[in-house]
C-alpha cells in the first residue's frame, strides 16, 4: 500500500518568514495530493491540493508543488503570520474504489511573533 | 449547512463497554469514512462507504462495525472497547466524484 513520509515534525519560524514542509509517497500511482490544516482541538481542514497531472499551484500565500518522478511534493507558506500556527498534513490518495487518503505524521508549525 | 457532524465530542469508557460513535452529513455526500489519529501517527482509514448499504474495510478495520443505512449517517461501533482503541476518531465525507474530502471536529475516546 501507499506509504507517505512527512519532514520535519516541527517547525519554528519567524513571523513573515517563509516554511516549507516535504512529502515523499511511494506509490506511483497516486494521483490525488491534499494539505490539511488541523488546529487544536478542531477536524483537519483542506487548504491546498493537487493533482498528478500539475506541477504546482498556488493560493494566496500559500503553494504546493509536485515531483512525479522524484514521488515528492512540499508545501510553501509564505509571509507567514501567528495564525499559521497549527498543525499540517500530506496526504496521497490511491486510484482505488476506497478513495482513501494517506496522511504524513504532521508537521507542527509555530510562528513566532 | 452544517456540513459534518460528530456525537459525542468527549467519551470514557470501561474495557470491554461498548458504544456507537456518531457521524451525520448533511451535504448528500455519497461517500462517507472513518479515521482515527494517534500521536505522531496521522490519521488511518477504519471503514469506508461509497453509498447506503456499502460498507468496506479500510486499513485498521479490526474492532469496529459500520452500518450505512442513509446517505447522511454513518455510526461507527465498537463491541467491546479495549485500551488500543483509545484514539481520536475522525468522520468525513465527499462526493463521489470530486477530490474534496470534509472532516468532521472529532471524538476523543478513551478506555480505560
């Protein structure tokens, strides 16, 4: 089955500098890439997502970019504010009937302000 | 539009009890899952369905029943709880043909 790696496991920057979290899967037939933004006490929450079919995409302040062959995608937030503060996940979706999403094992981000 | 709906929030339980975690959608979503989050683990599917009256086991189905009797409801149950199970547990739903899955705010268990 898919197994997806997630780097690092907490991350501390300063209000305004940028962060990157990195995702590796193993199955190269995934085709579905969702982040999730959980904060405490509260379900995950989709703020960004892509396809196999697309390289990058960007949203606002925030973007995620895919590499098919290297089987990798990062998450870039940018300008980053204390609300950013929460904890994010990857995931990769399977082309099965199950639709199932794999999650990484969350990144903990603190912005300092 | 309430989007997805968990009941209860909190709940303890004794090893061996059993009980039904609740889960309610209200945007005719045809399919619906369980998750379950551990620390420093992410989140695991338990069962899936794609529609009432499918039901299919996901990655740690051991444990637990799902039932499907409605689009929008899905319970989870557990027969006879043990510490293992202690975990926060996570209904979502989506259509069947978009990639959007929604999460709903979660039940966290605790056997004790």
């Amino acid at each position: 089955g898919e197994n997806v790696e997630q780097h690092p496991s907490t991350l501390s920057v300063q209000e305004g500098d940028s962060a990157v979290i990195k995702c590796t899967y193993s199955d190269s037939a995934s085709n579905y890439f969702p982040w999730y933004k959980q904060e405490l006490g509260k379900g995950p929450q989709l703020i960004i997502d892509i396809r196999s079919n697309v390289g990058e995409k960007k949203d606002q302040r925030i973007a995620v970019t895919l590499n098919k062959t290297a089987k990798h995608f990062s998450l870039h937030i940018t300008e980053t504010q204390p609300e950013d503060s929460a904890v994010y996940f990857c995931a990769a979706r399977d082309r099965t009937g199950r639709r199932a999403l794999t999650f990484g094992s969350g990144t903990r981000l603190q912005v300092q302000p | 539009n309430a989007g997805v709906t968990q009941t209860p929030k909190f709940q303890v339980l004794k090893t061996g009890q059993s009980m039904t975690l609740q889960c309610a959608q209200d945007m005719n979503h045809e399919y619906m899952s369980w998750y379950r989050q551990d620390p420093g683990m992410g989140l695991r599917l338990i069962h899936y369905s794609v529609g009432a009256g499918i039901t299919d086991q996901g990655e740690v189905p051991n444990g637990y029943n799902v039932s499907r009797s409605t689009t929008e409801d899905f319970p989870l149950r557990l027969l006879s709880a043990a510490p293992s199970q202690t975990s926060v547990y996570f209904c979502a739903s989506s259509d069947l043909g978009a990639d959007t899955q929604y999460f709903g705010p979660g039940t966290r268990l605790t056997v004790l």
